[in-house]
C-alpha cells in the first residue's frame, strides 16, 4: 500500500537522511528538489505546480543553495499540503501567513536556539571583561592589570521569551546573573526571576546593564527599540540584537550611543541585508555587528535534522507535533 505521505525535501537533505526518513515511514513517497530548483519525482523531471506533496520541510539546505523563492513557490503551488516544517524561528515572513493560509499545521524551528545562546553569552563576556582592550594591551606589550564585572554582578532583561530567549536565559542563570523575560503572557521560569509583558518595558530598562532582543518582528514590535526606549536604558549598558533587524530603529540608536544608552550595540540583525556598505554603523566604535550568522553554530543543522525526523515521526503517528504556530504567533510577539 502507498504511503499517504508525500515529502517535498531537498537533494542534500534527502541524500543525507533517507535510511531514517524511509524506516519512518517505509513507503512514503519523495518529491526531490535539486540545487537548481528541479523537482522530480523518482528520477522523473516535473513542473513546480504539479507537486502533490503534504509535507514540506523548509530548511538550511533550501537557503543554504538559494533556492528559497523555488522551494517555497512549489509549497504554496500544493493543493494536498497539510504540514511544513520550517527551519526558521521566526515566522514574520509574509510567506508564513500565505502557507497558514491554506489550513495547514506549521512547525517552527527550536534548532538554533544553542548556538544563538552561546553567540550572545560571548558577546557579554567580551563586553563586560574587556577583551578588546586587553588585545590592545599584548598587543603594545603593556603590562596593566584589568578589573571586570563579573556576571553575578548583572541584571538582563530579554526581550522575546521563547525558545531562544530562555536558552540565553539558561546560560545567564548558570553565572548567577539576574535575568527578567518579556513575553506575550507572563508566567514563571526557573531560569528568570520574573516574567513579565511588554507593557512593562519601559519599567525593566533603567535597571538592566545587558538588553537582548529575540523577538519576532510584526506591528507591535517594529522599531521597538526607538529614541525613547534608548532613552531608558541604564546607562553604560549593553545591547544585543538577534531577532530581526526591523526591532532596532537605527537612527535612534546611534543617537544613543552617542548618550552611553548604550555603551555598546552587538548587531546580528539589520533593517536592510546586507548592510550597506555606507551605513555608519560599519565603522562606529560603538558597534560590533556580523552577517546575521548567530545561528551558524556547529550543530545546529544536526538539531534541525533530529527535530524534523521527531515530527515526522509524530505526524506518520497522528501524534501532536512539537513547535506548532499559532495564529497568534504569526501576528504578535
């Protein structure tokens, strides 16, 4: 008998994992996508609206060979689809609201929530022990001794706490920091000593010497963090942006940074990708920035494997599947 399932996967992707994807489900069938954005369906070339696939699984491999707009246009093109799996967190993109369109279930991404956490934790290191000034020193063979501030010593407040807000939150508890969450609905975690709402931001800032955003980017959250939110940050404190570069007003923040509100911005995320190359944020002595890559950690794609052959799993199962969206999420932090 014929598997009901039919799974849009990329080339790299199946390759990698068919053994496991076929002893899950041993009869299932494969809509193969190549790096040029062919699908086939065994070994047979078709058009991208003829696909009859009911999962798809949108993940590093698709971006990683630039076939996003392909792959994605083959998903919304299936009349039988009934589940993605994204490898993304985030779900502002428009496309996302397009797929949950079509009455479906949508899973996102807890992946890179390890790697994202550790990005952050040395970005804070770095900051608070000085790192660039001690280089300074070796480099000049000067012999000076430098005291820092210990984390035990430090109040965070992160801002979007969900799966990647609490593995930071989890690294920050383990150094005895004092951490504060702004969710959608606040409730206790072991790693906060308080949850609270996004109606009590301006409240947390002046008492927080490290801000992270990591939460979604939709009408309520754009340019969150504005000329008044900089405004109320402590002073001599730092800024971390992983979420979306549409959280961060960037005029207001150099302004802020000229006020020590903060002291330094940590940018992984910008409001135009690839930043460009006159952006006064390239050369601010403020600002250390990357090319939106703190996600790139050494396993997250081994992560991203695992939880998609979970949910695969549970879907062949009728099983509730892990990190389903909900309507709300598609709209609100």
């Amino acid at each position: 008998m014929t598997s009901p399932h039919d799974l849009l996967i990329f080339h790299d992707s199946y390759r990698r994992l068919a053994a496991r994807i076929h002893a899950i489900d041993p009869e299932i069938c494969i809509s193969l996508m190549d790096g040029s954005g062919q699908l086939s369906v065994d070994g047979r070339p078709i058009e991208l609206a003829q696909t009859s696939a009911t999962i798809g699984w949108a993940n590093s491999d698709v971006f990683a060979w630039d076939r996003r707009g392909d792959y994605f246009r083959a998903l919304l093109k299936s009349n039988t689809l009934r589940w993605v799996q994204s490898a993304a967190a985030g779900v502002d993109d428009p496309v996302f609201a397009r797929l949950a369109a079509k009455d479906l279930v949508l899973t996102n991404s807890d992946a890179q929530a390890p790697a994202m956490a550790d990005f952050v934790l040395g970005a804070v290191l770095d900051f608070f022990q000085e790192q660039a000034r001690r280089r300074e020193l070796q480099t000049a063979r000067e012999w000076q001794r430098l005291t820092f501030t210990e984390l035990a010593d430090t109040s965070w407040l992160i801002v979007g706490y969900g799966h990647i807000g609490r593995e930071i939150a989890r690294r920050a508890h383990a150094f005895g920091a004092i951490v504060t969450g702004i969710r959608r609905q606040a409730q206790p975690d072991s790693f906060a000593q308080r949850v609270t709402t996004l109606e009590q931001l301006s409240t947390c800032l002046p008492h927080a010497d490290v801000v992270v955003l990591c939460c979604g980017l939709n009408e309520v959250t754009r340019d969150l963090a504005d000329s008044e939110f900089f405004s109320a940050m402590k002073p001599a404190s730092l800024l971390i942006n992983v979420g979306r570069g549409g959280l961060v007003d960037e005029t207001a923040l150099l302004a802020g940074l000229q006020l020590d509100r903060p002291r330094r911005a940590v940018l992984d995320v910008f409001q135009a990708e690839p930043l460009p190359h006159d952006n006064p944020l390239w050369h601010h002595p403020q600002v250390h920035l990357s090319a939106h890559t703190s996600a790139f950690g050494s396993g997250n794609a081994r992560r991203g494997d695992e939880l998609f052959l979970d949910n695969l799993a549970r879907y062949v199962r009728g099983e509730t599947l892990r990190n389903v969206v909900k309507a709300e999420d598609l709209r609100s932090v």
